[in-house]
C-alpha cells in the first residue's frame, strides 16, 4: 500500500500502523507495526479451534476497518484471508 495512504489510514487500531517509509538506491522501505502473529489464513488452518468468540473478535475487528477505510474514501480492493493476525493475549487483526 502507497505510504501517503498508509499514513492517512493509521488513526484505525485495526489497520496497520506507518511508523516510517524511506528510498535507498534500489527500493523504497515501510515500516509499520509488527505483526508477529501469523495470518488469518494460518490461524483458521491450525489445528487449535477457532472459537465463536475469536471469529466475532476478527469479524468486529475486520468490519472497523473497513468501515474507516469507506469513511475516509478509500478502498482496499484485496482484503482476503492472508491479513496479518497480531497476537497479545487475544486476537488483534491488523490490516495491510
């Protein structure tokens, strides 16, 4: 995701954080939250039970999100099941 749009969207607990963006010689580099957690898709595949309150957790999350994203104009255009799955305790979804 461009960095200008990165930036705009950061004020969302569920959507990435820009912490920093810089160009070297080769590429250009963002920096956002570390997300140590795995992906949505990883944590559905594992053999641990996703329970009905992660999945109302995730959804809650995921619809904020995207909600905040509409309210500001933009579109994600590739939500899918690869976002990024922080972990502290309990499900936090941050999206990408």
């Amino acid at each position: 995701m461009e960095p200008k749009i990165l930036h705009l969207l950061s004020g969302c607990p569920s959507i990435l954080h820009l912490r920093d963006a810089y160009e070297d010689d080769d590429c250009g580099h963002v920096v956002t939250d570390l997300c140590d957690g795995g992906d949505l898709f990883d944590r559905l595949s594992s053999s641990t039970r996703f329970s009905e309150f992660d999945a109302a957790a995730v959804l809650t999350q995921l619809m904020a999100a995207v909600a905040y994203y509409h309210r500001l104009g933009v579109v994600h255009m590739d939500i899918n099941e690869k976002v990024d799955v922080w972990s502290a305790g309990v499900i936090r979804m941050k999206i990408n």
